[in-house]
C-alpha cells in the first residue's frame, strides 16, 4: 500500500529564517513525488515535481530513497509562504498515476 | 484559459438523497480525476478517467460512480448519501493520464 505520512500538522517559522516541512512515503516501487500548496481561498496547486528538480519561489525538495523522504525546504521564509503544504506521491504506469496525499501542514510564517 | 472548473460551489443533501456533481477539465486535457477532502485530512483518490474510460479506481462503496464525456468533462454520482459523504469534492484534469494534475476550486457538500 502506498502511503504519505507528514508528521507536523501546523508549523510556525519567523521572517527570514530557514523552513523545512518533513514528508516521509511509503512505496513498493519507485513513485513520483509532489508537493502541493494552497494559498488561502485560492484552489490546490503544484509547487514542485521531484522529476522537474526545478526550484519555485526558493522552494526545493529533495529525494531520499534511503530515508523514503521527501522533505521540502526553504532558506530564508517569506510571510507570503504561509499557507497549507501536502506531500503526494503517485505510481508510474498505467493506472497508477492516481495521487496519494499526505495529510498537510500548515505553515505560518511569523512577521 | 479560466482552468478546471467545478459546479456547483455548494450544496446541501440530506440522507439517503442522490448528488451530481460535475467537472469541466483544461481545454486540451484528456484525463479527469476525482478526490474526496474530509475536513483535517488530504485529497483521497476516488476516481481517473481518460479517453472516457475507467483508468483507476479508489477504495470507495458502489454508491460513489463517474462518468467522461466525449468532450472530456466529467460527473461524479454518489447516491443515497450519508453524514461521512460531507466534504471537499475535488476535481483535477492533466494532459494524459501521468501529467500534473491541475485541480478545480472543489465542490461543498453538506450531508444533513
């Protein structure tokens, strides 16, 4: 069964200081991995795909396969980064792009 | 290009009713899939279609259905609700069926 497990529901970082907001997965297979974000009252959109290794607004995220973990990082937060943040993975193939999604966390970044 | 597009917005049912909800995708975009928020928790993946066929399949009763049309929009069916069918009904389309998926605003439903 596949499964995202993030660990923190709300996390509160001040202005300007470095963010990380832990995803941790659980696979059998080797999965793509996502992180969503939505903005409030704004619609769940992509922030970044492991596979592109692109970096959006300062974000990156890297893959361990050893540690199954997909954490998602920042150096320096912004106030405009508070917002909800789901790691979601999927299948490759035929019928296993369906996307499993963590349960969020929700960042606050402190003024 | 407005993006996916979801109706209604809201909507109220109580037990044992029957709702339709329905998904316009990206112009261009063949595959729609459906997702169920519960309040607190992440999207959970109840349908994918492409091409108007059947790609995938969550872990949800008969009672929930869907459909493509030919011109690529979607309906979601769940009949004789129940209070646990209350959530965020999301919708997102991609280009093929392992494309990024862009999601809709999602429809409210409220079970009474």
């Amino acid at each position: 069964a596949q499964r995202v497990t993030q660990p923190e529901k709300l996390l509160s970082v001040f202005k300007g200081a470095p963010v990380e907001l832990k995803c941790n997965y659980s696979y059998s297979g080797s999965p793509e991995l996502f992180w969503y974000v939505q903005y409030s009252r704004q619609r769940l959109q992509l922030l970044l795909r492991h596979i592109s290794r692109e970096s959006i607004k300062g974000f990156t995220a890297d893959l361990n396969k050893g540690e199954t973990s997909f954490h998602l990082k920042k150096p320096f937060a912004q106030e405009e980064d508070s917002a909800m943040y789901y790691c979601a993975l999927s299948g490759r193939g035929f019928g296993n792009e369906k996307l499993t999604f963590g349960t969020g966390t929700r960042l606050t970044i402190i003024p | 290009d407005a993006g996916v597009t979801q109706s209604p917005t809201h909507l109220i049912k109580t037990r044992g009713q029957h709702v339709t909800l329905r998904c316009s995708p990206i112009s261009g975009h063949k595959s729609v899939s459906w997702y169920q928020q519960v309040l607190g928790q992440g999207p959970q993946f109840i349908f994918q279609y492409y091409e108007k066929e059947e790609r995938g399949r969550g872990n949800f009763p008969d009672r929930f259905s869907a459909r493509q049309f030919p011109n690529y929009s979607s309906e979601l069916n769940v009949n004789a609700l129940l209070l646990g069918d209350s959530a965020l009904y999301l919708c997102a389309s991609s280009p093929g069926g392992a494309d990024t998926q862009y999601f809709g605003p999602g429809t409210r439903l409220t079970v009474l």
